[in-house]
C-alpha cells in the first residue's frame, strides 16, 4: 500500500501504530503488526466530544449559548464556585476561552488526580475565573470534561454512551472505548481508546457534511461553526484540511472540499506536533495527487 501518508507514516522513526484514509472508493488502513489495535488518542477525544455536542445541537436539545452551569444542580456545583462560572457557555467551553487561565486540572497524571480528589466537577468549578468568558483562550481537559457532563445530562446518558449510540455504532466502529473519571462520568479531555480506521470514519462524516447515507448526525450548520470557531477542529496552514491532534503524535484529519478523512496512531518521544505537522503535509499532497490541487 502506497501513497503520500503511508510513506511518510513508514518513515516516522518514533513508533506508529496505524492510519487510515478515507474517500468515497473506501478505507485503505494499515497496522503495525506489534502494536493493539486500539490505542489512546490523547485530545482526539475532544473531537469525539464536540461531535456529541453538535449531535445534540442538531437534536435541539442544547444550543452552544447555553451556560453551563444551568445543567446542574446548586449540590452538583458545590459551594466553592468562582461566580465567574455563571457567564461561561457551552461555545466558550468548546473553545476553550471559559477564562480559567491558571488550570492544575489533568487526567493523566497521578499528581493531578490525588489534587482533584473524586469529585472532578466540584474541582473544575473551584477553579477561579481570571478572564471574561469568550475573550482569552486557555486550552485545558477541564473545559470538555464539564462538556462530558453537559452531554450527560442533555443525553440522559453518559458522554460514552451517547457517542456509542448516536456516532460510533451507527459507524460501525470495531474495538472503542473511553476512560471514567472516579464517579463513573466520562473524562471527555482525554481518555479516547480506538482504531485509526474507525477515528477516520468520524472524520469522513465531517468531510460529508455531518451525514452518514441518508441520515443527519450532526447538522451542517454545526460543522461550519466548528469550523469557524474552532469547536476541536482547527485549519491546517489555512488548507481545507481541518483536524485535531493528540498530545504524543495522534489525529484526525478531513476536508469537506475533498471528501476524505485521515486519522493516526503513535508515540512521538520529542514533539508530536512536529510529527503531526509532517504526516499532515503529506495527507495533503495524497488529495492533491488524487484529486488535483485544490483551486479556489
């Protein structure tokens, strides 16, 4: 299997473990024989995340105007709130600009989570609110574990069990799963554990305009927003490949003008975005080979 990703993939010296492409003509997937086949996508989670946000916009059972407080009960919240909290949106969790500046909040590391203690939404609305909301960005898991719990209660379900039913087994994905916070909700920051050729089938319902044969996932107006606002989907050097990346060297990539979906496993042990940033350019010359150079 040749093409522009697969070649610089194999190149790669860190370890990959798979990637996938997707167009119209199929999935073309490869698999490090060594490695799982699911394997932890880091902030790809997020992306996940956004798409369960923009399932339940399209649904009409959230907007991204609403604040995020009003899905919870004053017990829920707790009695150490920074008022700031009352002003904070959906939208500006999705952006992460909720104005949370200095964040000690992580979901990987074992010094964080004996900090946080069980309860995680109490931690998070602790947290001082040191900007006004929608102005400053600060980017943290918190933001979309609050956004977890927000799909939760829209949902009537846990972020998990929402994305299994709305989006990953109307899919099809094969082997998938999320990590839990001590209380049983979905971490949403990080946590994801998948297949590169199941991620890219998410990626590819974005590059088809939120639509999955016949059926509405999420709304194209949703899509454009993310897009626009970047929603856990970012421009790629001002390409029409939009993306979101993990913190070791992971992604799902697609473009709506194209039509095709990208997504990849690894571990980079210096800099993932660099890696991130090679395997990126070279999704992009396989468009530009398979169906010429973009021309506005």
């Amino acid at each position: 299997m040749h093409n522009a990703l697969f070649d610089a993939v194999l190149k790669e010296k860190d370890p990959m473990y798979d990637a996938a492409v997707i167009t119209d003509d199929g999935i073309e997937y490869w698999h490090n024989e060594n490695c799982n086949f699911a394997n932890n996508g880091h902030s790809v989670t997020k992306f996940f995340i956004s798409s369960a946000i923009g399932a339940l916009v399209t649904e009409g059972k959230i907007k991204t105007s609403d604040k995020i407080t009003d899905f919870f009960t004053n017990e829920e919240i707790g009695d150490n709130i920074d008022k700031g909290w009352y002003g904070v949106t959906v939208e500006h969790a999705l952006q992460h600009k909720t104005g949370m500046l200095s964040v000690p909040y992580g979901v990987d590391e074992d010094k964080h989570i004996e900090l946080i203690g069980e309860d995680f939404l109490k931690y998070v609305f602790s947290i001082n609110i040191d900007a006004k909301p929608g102005t400053e960005y600060k980017y943290t898991d918190a933001a979309y574990y609050l956004l977890g719990r927000v799909i939760e209660k829209a949902a009537g379900m846990t972020a998990y069990e929402y994305i299994r039913e709305k989006i990953t087994k109307p899919l099809g994905f094969k082997q998938w799963g999320m990590i839990l916070c001590p209380m049983g909700h979905t971490i949403g920051g990080g946590g994801l554990y998948s297949r590169s050729d199941d991620n890219a089938k998410l990626g590819f319902l974005w590059a088809n305009k939120g639509k999955y044969g016949d059926n509405e996932i999420i709304s194209y107006d949703y899509i454009k927003a993310a897009m626009e606002n970047d929603y856990a989907s970012t421009s790629f050097r001002g390409t029409d490949v939009y993306l979101k990346t993990g913190a070791k060297g992971q992604c799902i990539a697609y473009s709506i003008k194209r039509k095709a979906a990208t997504a990849w496993h690894g571990y980079s042990y210096s800099d993932g975005n660099a890696r991130n940033d090679r395997l990126l350019i070279a999704f992009c010359q396989y468009l530009d080979t398979k169906f010429g150079e973009l021309k506005e």
